[in-house]
C-alpha cells in the first residue's frame, strides 16, 4: 500500500474533511457577524458544495480497490459497483439534509453542525467502502460519533440531550459487542480482511467446527442490528427520533441507514463470493450460502421480529416522529429478508440498494414536513397536522404522497421498491422461509396502510382547530416538493434509477 | 381510442386538484365536461371493438429488467365494463352536483377513483393491473372519510383496510406466480401460457381468488360493504356498488380463472360434498346471495336496505363465474353491468334524491312523511329502479340472472334452486323497502308533526332527472336488446375458456 493510492481511494473523504473544516472557518471568521439565518444559509451551502465536489471526485478513483500491499490480493477498500452507487446516495441524501438545515433556528452554531454532519458522511462513506474489520470499525465509529453529536444539537431542548444520551450509550455498548466479535473472528482465523476470514473458514471448515464462531456472529449481528435498528436492537430508535433537531433525525433516518446497509451488502457479498463460487445456476447455489447456518438464522430472526414488532408498535404512536421510527424498524425488517436471502446474482444488492436509498430519499421529505410543522404547532402530535390541507395544501400533499409511498402504494416510489425487493428474494432463494417471510411483510406493509392513514387523516380529514396558515422557508418548501416529485417520477419510471444503480 | 378514458380521467383530476378554491361550478361542469369525454370514448371504444376479439392499445417496456410492459388491450369484457364505468362515473357525478364542500378536492378524487378503474379494466399485464387496482384504493378513503355520513371514518378505514388486505393477498399470489414461471415477464397472455404447475396453481388460485373477492363482497368478507356504502356519499357509493365491487369480480374472473384455470380442478378427495374450490366458492357465494338478501330484509336504515342487496347481487356474480360454463359467465359479466347500473340507480335514489331532502334513512321516519306524493318522482324512479332490481323481464337484471341460473343449472342444479330462493327474498325487501319508505302513508304522531306545517323537500333539479333517465334507460336498453352487449361478451368468455383463461 502506498499513500497515493491511499489518497486517490479516499479522496470523496478528503473532500468532505476539508469542506467540513472550510464550513467552520467561514462561519466562524468569515460571517461571524452575520445574522443567524445568514449564517445557517452559508454553512449549509458550503456542505452541500463540499457534497457535490466530493461526489464529481469518485470519477477519479482508481478503477481498482486498494490492497494491503504490493503482493497482496486482498483489498482493503473497495471501489465500483454497489459501493460507488451507495457512496453516491449517501452524498446527495446529505446534501438534501443539509439543505433542510437551511430554514432551521434550532442552533447557533451552524458551522459545527454541517462539519459534523460532513464528517459523519465520510465515516459513511468509508463502511461503505470497507473490506477490513479494523477500517469498518473506525467507519463506524467516525460515523456514529457523528450521530450521537447531532441529536444532542439542540442544546435548549431537554428531549435532545436525553436522547442523545440513550442513543450514546446503547450506541457505545453495541460498539463493544460489534468488536468483541471483531476480535474472536480474528483470533479464529488471524485475519482482518473479510476476504481472508471467510476464506480461512470455508477452507478450514471452521465455521462447523468451533462453536466461537456462533458467538462472534451473534455479537457482530448485534452490533450491526443496532445501526439498522433491527428488534431487539432497537429501543433507541424511538427515543432518537423524537428527541433530535429535526434535519439531524432526518440524517439519522437515511444516511446512516444507507451506509449501515452497504456494510450489510458488503458482508454478504464477500460471504457468498466466498461460499457460492461461480456455479452453473446461481439461483441454486445461492439458495443456501455455505455461511448460512447461525448467520442466515439470526437475519431472518431479527427481520421477522422488526417486521412484526415495527408494524405493529406503531399502530400505538401518537407522536408523527415515533411513527417514523417504528416505521424505519420495519422497513429494515423488509430489507434484512433480503439481506438473510443474498445471492450470487447482483439482483440482490441491487434491490437493498433500490430500496434503502429511495426510503431514505422518502424519510428525509416526512421528516422536513414534520419540521415545518413543528415549527409553527410546537409538537409532533397527530394533533398538530390537523387541518394541514387548509393550512398549507402544498405540505399536505408532499405530506401525502410521501406517506403512501412508506406504505407502498403504487405508482409511487415506495411501492416499486417492495415490489423489486420480493421479487428478488423470491427469484432467487426458492423454498418455504423465503417465501413464508414474504408473506408475512407484505401481510405486514397492509398492517402499516392503518397507521399512515391516520396520520393523513389529520391532514385531509378532520376538520381544523386552527386555520392560520403555516409557512415553511422557500428552500425547505421547493426541497420538499423536490422530493416528493422524486418519488412520483422514479416511482412512474422504475427503470431509471434501477438502470442507474445496475450501471456500477 | 379505450387509452384516453384513462388519460382523461387522470388529466381531470390533476387539473381539479389544481383548481382555486372557491370555483364549485367550475369544478362541477369540469368534472362533467371529463366523465362525459370519457363516456364517448368508451363507447367509440366498444362501438369499434364489435366483432373483434382482444385487441391491443399499447405495448410499450415499461421496466424491462423484470419484463414489466405497459400492456393495455381490450377483450369483450373489458369493453363493456369500460362502458359502464364512463355511464357510472357520470351518473354519479350528476348525482353529486350539490357537493358545495371542497367540491373541487372532492371531484379530484372522484376522476382518480374513475382512472384507476378504467385502468385495471383494461390492464393485460397483471403488473400494471395491481397498480391500478391499488390507485383506486386511496381516493375511495378520502372520499368516504372527507363527505362521508354515518360513522364516516370508520366505513372508510374497514374499506380501505379490506382492500389494501385483499390486494396484500393477490400481491403474494402474483410474486409466486412471476417467481415460478420463470418466464420472465409480467403479461397475462404469457403467463397464462406459462404452463404453471397443477398443484402450485392449487393453492396460489385461492389465494388471488378471495383477495379479489374481497372487493366483490364475497360473503363472509363482505362486511366492508354495507358499512362503506352506507358511510359514503351518494356518488361513491353508486361508484363503490357501481364499478368498485366490479373491480374485485373482475380480477376474479380475469387473473384468477384466467391464470390459475387449473385451480379449479378437482381435489381428488371431498369434504363436507365439497370436493374442489369451485365448490367452496360456488357455496359461498350462495350463502351471499341467500345472507345478504335475509339481512337486507332486516335493516331499519334505508341504505342499508340496498348496501346489503349488493352483497346479494354480487353473490350472483361470483356464482356466474363458478359455473364455468359460457352461459354462466356471460350471465356473470352482464349480471356485473347489470348490478353496476341497477345499484348506482338505488343508491342515487336514496342518497341523493331522498336523503339529502329528508336527512333521515330511517323507515320509522320516512313512513310518516308521505314521500309518495311530495317526491313522486323519487317515488316512481324506485319502484322502477326496484322492479330492475327484482329482475322483472324488461329490465337488465332478468337476462343476467337468469343467465347465471341457466349456467348454475347446467353445472350443478341444486346451485339454481338455492340461488332461486334468494331472488324471492329479493322480491319481499325490495318491496318492503318501498312500501316503507313511500307508500306507508302512516299518520305522523304529535311529536313528530310540524308546527308550521311540512318543510318544502326541493325540487327535483335536472342533474337528478337526467342522471335517473340515463341509468334507467340503459338497464331497460339491455333488458330489452340483451344482444347488443351479450355478442360482445360472448366471445371473450369463449375465448378465455377455450384458451385455458386467455
């Protein structure tokens, strides 16, 4: 390993450490005087260029992921394919947060906010990246610390500072579980390369022959389960959700899921790259990765029971925001089905991909509506979007169609992205799980009409106790709607962003 | 030409939701300006396809990596279940002319129920045939939950509830169906060839089956219905009896016998003397028609009285496409026109004729009110509207019911017998709910009497006559001259059962 190819690897990283230091030296020298908005505006302008530099520079990437070193074959971070496509999503889902930050007054420190939401990006988009255990970790972290700052970022808000606390300590044990296991698959196998571990106990039969084995996969599933928000790694969610600045939570809510499911996409890929060399059909060969046993067994325990348990809770909210986050815990119970039924062919990463970066586009609009309300009702209450229709039509209808696309109403985004995701599980892993899990989540999605219902019955239905219009920040307001025409028109034309995605 | 019906729908609600507030009569002529144009189409439409078989509208990739195509065509039936949903779309829209509340949201969702509709109806690929099934599913929410009456909310959640469970069910049915085939593409011509295995087809053809039949108000999952009609404003319930119910019937008929022919087969073993799911359903769908025709002579609430009816009529249907034979089904797509054009006839009738004048359903009350002779033309649309319903000759429903009895007959008699007994009960609530509800000519008690003497109810406007004439003298034009669509019909029932569905 040399540094230049270090550097050339890392280099959207780079950008965004500079464009995270460059925010806080403007805001800080060169407008420290200005008015509060002024400043907010500049800071997010910066972050969202620094985002566009960052993703122009992946074209110059080498073609080749970097290895150990000159003799080696293993490859330390890796480049093309889904990991471009996600590093992709994972800027401009930022950039669209950073935007949302725009109209917000929750803060005055605007250039610490961007430079934390830019250097938690680039902890994303190394996990995203990552072949190593070490660097996974240190992506991780780079990347939660990030999180943990942020939902504290309301610093007049008690809720955020609680949150914050509750997501940094189940944050920080998840942590020590994630390397605990780090640490039993490398004394089993000497390695930290993925590659190199999977190969050692494939060859080496280990995975049958040591029960440590069991343990590290519980442990690493555990570590994992809680980025994704999988039950029972979940209590955090809700509590974050409520708790933190709103544009903070929207960051939360989508691209520290994009990155978390890339890393998934990442394990289960070298997994079956691993396992399933090249057969004749990979449909067959695909059906039962040799590394399946306690690792395929705890995926479809952890996604039945998010599944289930993120429907079903949510039924019981009152609060727009706890909804969300139960709703994002059965969504990623949708996903991990697809994430326990991997295979071979690159339809699966191709579905995960489709649908975490369209529900992270679709999470990032509820919850900059959900800010504007906040802002002129002071809650999240279903109470507070009575009347929505009347009050502002044009947040009501973002407000609609970016939850019937949650609940997978075609044609909208949402539903195309069910529908890409069973489909891949079911033409790929033939056999009664797969299918019974299926099932169970599109019985589970109809579950989840009731309680986006409710929410949009506040809107359009019920009549308003309140009638005062509410206006929303002309950057937010042209976003949202942004967004919303996004999920109609990828939600119309499907094709496009899975051509898009299959074109890495 | 059938395309624009759905383009024209979809264009109009756009536009109305786009509308300043404020403009009811501009968003009223709009709305009749799209149904009337839709209407057109639809019969140029079916005018054009006379003699014809399927024939393709469009066929473009739509997602070409899993063989989605935009594929509309139109066989006999879908022809004339567009036709009817251009009459009941503007019918129903005649019917709600005195919509003043949010009139131009409401007529939004009123042409996107109306273009989700026409779409499943003419869909060949079942892909872009579960879109439109599902786009149908919101509007119908909003409108039951925004102008609804009784228990509004509730009516719309259990309706919007049933139909996104049903289509759940027929999601899962399809994703098996596209997975086992492998064939690669969603078209329901192709996979209808794709030869799907006997016993896969066993058990995947009564899983699309009841989750059409949940929107066809197959008995014991019809409860959504009395509940939604009742709930709903009068032209979304003439639209819910009218075309909705028919959507479910349809995806019945087109993707369940159509794709799973083989569903229906003997079990080889028998239970109860039920020995296949031709049995099962055929049963249910007598209990339907006995059940829903007892209940319905039980309501106090008028509306009630024809939300349970529809379960019973639709029974006829399900019973139609049980038979399996060409004159059952024939008798079952004319008996769906049929119920389509009688039941919207019913509700307009008590909804928006009656209710709105009385602001009571209530026989108690409206025995008291003498509404023979101070709403004689509501009076006399129902006794017409009832005879049609009854399945007097002359009227529509007499062809397709006894259509489907013949069909019955052939296939099992004891079928006909039971369905026999369920168009007598038909005849006593139908009477019933007329002598009730206009001719008790029972003395108000003192309580109940004015002071100032009997409130004017309103005239009769032109919307409603025109709305009136028009329905009745269709189903009077098909009771009459059967003909005109049953030689449409016919050959695209033959063809679907000679071509093992399609």
């Amino acid at each position: 390993m040399n540094y230049a190819d270090l550097f050339r690897i890392t280099l959207p990283e780079t950008v965004l450490e500079i464009a995270a230091l460059f925010a806080l030296i403007v805001d800080l020298g060169l407008v420290r005087k200005a008015a509060l908005q002024m400043r907010v505006a500049v800071a997010a302008l910066v972050g969202v260029i620094g985002c566009g530099v960052a993703i122009w520079s992946l074209s110059m990437q080498p073609t080749i992921g970097l290895s150990y070193g000159a003799g080696s074959k293993l490859i330390l971070l890796g480049v093309g394919g889904y990991i471009t496509a996600a590093q992709i999503g994972i800027l401009l889902l930022t950039g669209v947060t950073l935007l949302l930050f725009t109209g917000s007054v929750f803060t005055r420190h605007a250039g610490e906010y961007v430079a934390v939401v830019l250097m938690s990006a680039a902890g994303g988009l190394l996990i995203a990246a990552a072949q190593d255990l070490l660097v996974i970790f240190i992506g991780l972290e780079l990347l939660s610390l990030g999180l943990y700052i942020l939902t504290a970022f309301a610093k007049s808000s008690a809720k955020s500072a609680e949150s914050a606390m509750k997501y940094y300590l189940f944050g920080g044990t998840s942590a020590a579980f994630l390397l605990f296991g780090f640490s039993y698959l490398y004394g089993i196998t000497g390695s930290t390369n993925l590659h190199e571990i999977l190969l050692q106990l494939h060859q080496g039969e280990l995975y049958q022959a040591t029960p440590l084995l069991n343990v590290a996969v519980v442990l690493i599933i555990a570590g994992l389960g809680f980025k994704v928000a999988a039950v029972p790694f979940h209590l955090w969610a809700p509590d974050t959700y409520e708790g933190a600045p709103a544009p903070a939570a929207a960051f939360i809510a989508s691209v520290s899921k994009v990155a978390s499911f890339a890393l998934l996409i990442g394990i289960a890929t070298t997994a079956v790259h691993v396992f399933d060399a090249p057969g004749p059909s990979p449909t067959e060969q695909g059906a039962h990765p040799g590394f399946g046993g306690p690792w395929m067994v705890l995926l479809v325990t952890l996604a039945t029971a998010s599944m289930v348990l993120g429907n079903l809770a949510a039924l019981a909210q009152i609060s727009v925001r706890r909804l969300l986050a139960y709703s994002a815990i059965a969504h990623a119970g949708y996903m991990l089905i697809a994430v326990a039924f991997f295979s071979y062919s690159p339809l699966s990463s191709n579905a995960i991909l489709y649908y975490i970066l369209t529900y992270g586009l679709t999470t990032i609009g509820a919850f900059g509506v959900i800010s504007v309300v906040e802002r002129a009702t002071g809650s999240d209450r279903f109470d507070a979007f009575l009347g929505l229709h009347k009050r502002n039509p044009l947040l009501a209808g973002v407000l609609l169609v970016l939850f019937l696309s949650l609940a997978g109403i075609p044609p909208l985004v949402g539903f195309w992205a069910k529908f890409n995701l069973f489909a891949a599980v079911l033409n790929l892993s033939a056999g009664v799980v797969p299918f019974t899990l299926v099932a169970l989540a599109v019985a589970m999605s109809a579950v989840s009409l009731y309680y986006y219902l409710q929410v949009l019955k506040r809107a359009y239905v019920m009549p308003a106790v309140d009638e005062t219009p509410i206006k929303a920040h002309p950057v937010t307001l042209v976003v949202l709607v942004t967004i919303a025409a996004a999920v109609v028109v990828l939600g119309c034309v499907p094709a496009l962003l899975q051509n898009w995605i299959a074109g890495f | 030409m059938l395309a624009w019906t759905i383009y024209l729908s979809f264009a109009g609600a756009l536009l109305e939701a786009l509308l300043p507030k404020g403009k009811a009569g501009v968003a009223r002529w709009l709305a009749l300006c799209v149904a009337v144009l839709g209407l057109f189409c639809a019969v140029g439409g079916f005018v054009q396809g006379m003699g014809q078989g399927r024939s393709v509208i469009v066929d473009v990739p739509w997602v070409p990596s899993m063989g989605i195509h935009y594929l509309l065509a139109a066989d006999g039936i879908s022809r004339v279940l567009v036709l009817l949903t251009g009459l009941a779309a503007v019918a129903g829209i005649l019917f709600s002319w005195n919509v003043e509340h949010r009139t131009n949201e409401f007529f939004a969702f009123y042409l996107a129920l109306i273009g989700g509709v026409y779409g499943v109806f003419l869909s060949f690929d079942f892909f872009l045939l579960f879109v439109f099934y599902e786009i149908a599913i919101v509007p119908k929410y909003f409108l039951i939950a925004i102008w609804g009456s009784t228990r509004r909310e509730y009516g719309a959640m259990k309706l919007a509830l049933y139909s996104f469970v049903g289509s759940a069910m027929v999601l899962i049915g399809l994703l098996a169906a596209y997975s086992t085939s492998g064939s690669h593409s969603t078209s329901l011509i192709a996979l209808a060839h794709a030869g799907l295995p006997v016993s896969f087809q066993m058990w995947c053809f009564p899983l699309v089956f009841i989750g059409f039949a949940i929107l066809a108000g197959m008995w014991p999952f019809h409860t959504w219905a009395p509940t939604g009609h009742v709930a709903a404003p009068t032209a979304a319930s003439m639209l819910l009896a009218g075309v909705v119910m028919k959507l479910g019937a349809y995806g019945c008929l087109r993707v369940g016998i159509g794709l799973f022919p083989h569903g229906l087969d003997p079990w080889g073993w028998s239970f109860l003397g039920l020995g296949s799911w031709r049995d099962v359903f055929a049963l249910l769908a007598l209990i339907g028609i006995i059940y829903g025709a007892l209940v319905a002579l039980a309501q106090t609430d008028f509306k009630f009285v024809i939300g349970y009816s529809s379960v019973s009529h639709m029974g006829f249907v399900l019973l139609g496409l049980m038979t399996l034979n060409q004159i059952g089904l024939a008798g079952a797509v004319l008996q769906m026109f049929s119920h389509g054009v009688i039941a919207g006839l019913l509700f307009a009738i008590v909804g928006r004729l009656v209710y709105d004048r009385t602001h009571t359903r209530q026989f108690a009350e409206l025995e008291s009110m003498h509404l023979a002779r101070r709403l004689p033309f509501a009076a006399w649309a129902f006794v017409i509207a009832g005879m049609a319903s009854m399945g007097l000759p002359g009227f529509s429903g007499f062809v397709a019911e006894l259509q489907v009895l013949i069909g019955a007959w052939i296939a099992r008699p004891w079928w006909t017998v039971t369905a026999g007994i369920g168009i007598v009960i038909g005849v006593a609530y139908t009477w019933r709910a007329l002598q009730r509800a206009f001719f008790a000519d029972r003395l108000p008690t003192p309580e109940e009497h004015p002071k100032t003497g009997w409130p004017d109810l309103g005239a009769i406007t032109w919307p409603e006559m025109t709305g009136v004439a028009l329905l009745t003298l269709t189903s009077l034009a098909v009771g009459l001259y059967p003909r005109i669509l049953l030689d449409t019909i016919e050959p695209a029932v033959k063809a679907l059962l000679a071509g093992g569905g399609q």
